[in-house]
C-alpha cells in the first residue's frame, strides 16, 4: 500500500499516482509520422509538449480565455495513443477513433474520482468544440504538426503532405484572426521550403537535395524510361556539379526498374558524369527484403570502376 498524501483535493496513494505516470510514459516511446530536424522520429509526449508551450506562450493573445485550461488540454490530448499508438490523420478511421475512445475512457474512469472528473470533463469540452479553450487547443493541435512538418526535412514527407501541409488546420484556426494569420505565416515557409528545397517533382520521382549530408536524393516512385527516366537523373547531375563533395542516393524502395536502353545510359553517362562533378559514392536505399538485387547489382558491375556503390536500409546510415 502507498505512502497517502494530499493530492487534487483528496488523498491519493502515491502507487496510484505512479501507475498513471508509468502509462502515461509510453507516449515518450510512442513515434508520430514525422522527424525533427535532424531526422530523428519525434514522439507523440514531444508533440504535446511542443503544443503545451505554445498555448503557455500565446496567453496575451487570448485574455478573455482560460490558457491554463488549454495548456491542460494539450498535455493530456493524445493519451489515449498509449494504447493504440499514432496514426496519422490521413489514414485513421472512425473506427480507429472509436477504439483509442474506449481504451482511453476505461483506463481515466479507474483514476482516483476526483481525477478522474477532471479529465472526463476536459475531454468532453474538447471534444465538443463549442468553448474557445477548446477551439485553441485543436488549432494549436494542427499548428503544431504543420509547424513540425516544415521543419523536417522535406524528403521525409508523404506525397500527399506537399499539398496537405499548404491546408491542414485551416479550418480549425479560422475563430481567431491571430491564428489566421499564423496559419498564413506557416504557409508561406511550406511554400518557401518545398520551392527551396525541391528540385524536381514528378509523377515517377522527386529528386531533393539535403544540405545537411551534402547529397541529392531521387526517390524512385514509380516505372519509368527513355526521357521519362533520365530527366530526374540529369537534374541530380546538376546538383552533384553545383555542390562540390556531393553524393548520389538512389531510394529505390517504391520500384526501381530498368530499361536496358536506361541501363547503358546510367553507365556510359550518368555514372562518368557524376564522378567528373566530385560524386565517388552512390548509395541505394533497399528494402529489407532488396527485391531488386538483380537490377541493382547489374548497375554496380557496369559502374563499379567508376563510382564506390553502398547500400543502405535509410538515409541516416550515411
């Protein structure tokens, strides 16, 4: 039995406070879709936080509103993918919804009472939407993740964040002309940073290049040749050239196959070309399964005279 002692009003057992602590702590271990900075999957306990600190910060701009309120909101708003983990917006379900529900209301309901009262009643304001803490804390809820997506680095995003991050959260933030104009400001960086930091998009590959390892990335999405194929590699060749030291990385994990025509043409020009720009390594990013032995150990024997071939399960282990 726990040492008792005067918490939230009435007594609580110090092992009852523990036990909500040690819950509460896989969010620390919980990934969301998405990297900082420098790469590394950000924890659904980190987005909360992030969250928590800006409702602190964004007090004055909101003096009719409880922010004490709302920074409770963004600390406990994602408890419930303890249970069932992070899904992204874009692919959950009412049903997954449903789930992390019932997982979440089941364990707040076995919390001491007066705890317990206290999140029941937060969660059904939040979910309500119908005062303004809870319309602040679902848009910094969305803020925070746009904010956290244009800070990633952009080869990192989904296909369809490049449009998604331009809308996501609009609706959410138009209560409040502030966070309208946030919303505006946090825009303009998606488009600064997908016009800085793309080179070229298409429907079979985008090409990137990433400042910080010094390298271009072409991430093959789908099949293609002749032109088709060649063009984003040509573009790669330009970044290789325009950065001195600069290397190649092919991520092939989408599909990465090739037309013999393409295959002599990555080796008579390509591969000479990138080793006369300064280029000494291609890395290929593989699946685990590296279905396309067969295709990629080809390139290596045409080119292997010419240029150093790695491969790599992610771009981190460069």
């Amino acid at each position: 039995m726990g040492i008792k002692r005067r918490l939230f009003g009435d007594s609580m057992e110090t092992r009852e406070f523990l036990g909500i602590m040690h819950v509460a702590e896989r969010l620390k271990d919980t990934p969301r879709h998405c990297t900082t900075s420098g790469r590394r999957i950000e924890s659904v306990a980190e987005h909360s936080w992030r969250m928590s600190l800006m409702a602190m910060i964004l007090r004055k701009e909101f003096p009719d509103a409880d922010m004490d309120k709302v920074v409770r909101m963004c600390i406990i708003h994602d408890l419930g993918e303890c249970f069932t983990g992070d899904i992204p917006t874009f692919k959950k379900t009412d049903l997954d919804r449903k789930t992390e529900d019932e997982f979440l209301a089941e364990w707040v309901k076995t919390m001491p009472a007066e705890v317990s009262c206290e999140l029941q009643s937060l969660y059904a304001e939040m979910e309500g939407q119908m005062s303004v803490e809870a319309k602040i804390y679902k848009a910094i809820d969305k803020l925070e993740a746009v904010i956290q997506h244009n800070e990633s680095p952009l080869d990192t995003w989904s296909e369809n964040e490049f449009e998604l991050n331009k809308t996501y959260g609009t609706d959410a933030v138009a209560f409040s002309e502030w966070l309208s104009d946030l919303r505006d400001e946090v825009k303009a960086d998606t488009d600064l940073k997908i016009k800085n930091e793309s080179i070229y998009l298409s429907e079979q590959a985008d090409v990137f290049y990433i400042y910080s390892k010094n390298v271009v990335l072409v991430h093959w999405k789908k099949y293609c040749e002749l032109e088709r194929y060649r063009e984003p590699l040509m573009k790669a060749l330009e970044v290789i050239k325009e950065h001195a030291g600069c290397e190649y990385v092919a991520d092939t994990r989408d599909g990465f196959e090739d037309n013999p025509l393409d295959t002599k043409w990555v080796a008579d020009y390509f591969m000479p070309k990138a080793a006369e720009y300064g280029c000494s390594t291609i890395y290929f990013i593989i699946d685990k399964g590296n279905s396309l032995k067969e295709e990629l150990e080809g390139q290596e024997k045409d080119s292997s005279s010419i240029l150093k071939f790695r491969y790599i399960y992610d771009i981190n282990e460069i």
